[in-house]
C-alpha cells in the first residue's frame, strides 16, 4: 500500500535559471461526444487514464447539467494547488493547520470590453484555529507562491496551433 506524502518543503527553494525549468506536464484530450461540441457534450481524459470526465453544459447555461464542465475542473485545479502551496507554507513555517480548506469559483462571463468571454476567479482559504493575523500573512505568501495565482495576475505562456496532419 502507497502511504501519500505532501510534496517536499525544499519544492518552496527559489529557482535560479534562464530558462523555465519544466517539473512535469499534465496531458488531456478532449473529444466532442454525442453533440460534436467539447464544452456540451465532450469527454476529458488524462494521458494516463487517471482522469475521466464526461462534459456537459451547465443548467445555467441552458444546458442539462449533469457532468463537468471547464470552469469546475480550472476552480479544482486552482483550489488543490492554492491548498498544497498554503500547506507547504505552514509547515516551513511551523503552523499546523487542521482542517485547512480552498473554496475556489471561477466564472465564465460577457467580457464588456470586446463582447466575447472572459473568466474570473475567487479563492476564499479556510484556517480554522489559527489568528487570524498569521492566517491572512499565510495566504497572502501562498498567492505569491501559487503559480495559478501568479497566472492570474500575470498572465500566461501558452502556444495555439493547428496539430500536424
């Protein structure tokens, strides 16, 4: 049996390079499933078969619910590294934490600016018994660390391309 352990405190160590250095990669494919359409219909799966998801339109987008959708996987996403940055924190730190929790939402909107989309995001960190002054400094060193925090307030590399035939 596998006992699960936190990631290492050394994993907070600051980087030096001159380039990123790449830690790992998380693969998915989306498929379209019975509408032809990824967001509605489709199907996520992970390269490892880890993860299995089936996509549906949320009710509140006229949709029948009933699945995942993006939004709720980037939120879980979000929340599971904002939690294990806090953790790591803490414990480099000597704060023990019980029960610590991430709410996370995340919100696919009209953008005003050019009439399409855009998303938005909110964490609320939960640090039952500890001051509140040492809770709110843990959080605010976790959003310096967290790189979904740090894609949030500067953006993100990222490639769109056609895949080769």
């Amino acid at each position: 049996m596998t006992t699960l352990k936190p990631l290492p405190l050394g994993t907070l160590d600051k980087f030096v390079g001159d380039e990123a250095e790449a830690l790992y990669t998380g693969r998915v494919l989306v498929t379209g499933g019975e509408a032809a359409h990824g967001r509605a219909s489709g199907v996520v799966c992970s390269d490892d078969g880890a993860l299995r998801a089936d996509l549906r339109l949320p009710e509140h987008l006229g949709g029948p619910g009933g699945g995942s959708n993006p939004e709720q996987l980037f939120a879980a996403s979000y929340a599971a590294c904002f939690h294990g940055v806090m953790s790591l924190l803490a414990a480099r730190h000597g704060i023990e934490l019980h029960d610590a929790r991430v709410e996370a939402a995340v919100t696919f909107a009209r953008d005003p600016v050019d009439g399409l989309f855009l998303l938005s995001a909110e964490l609320r960190a939960h640090l039952p018994g500890v001051d509140r002054t040492v809770a709110a400094e843990l959080v605010r060193h976790a959003e310096r660390y967290c790189p979904y925090a740090k894609m949030f307030r500067q953006g993100i590399a990222h490639v769109v391309a056609l895949a080769p035939e």
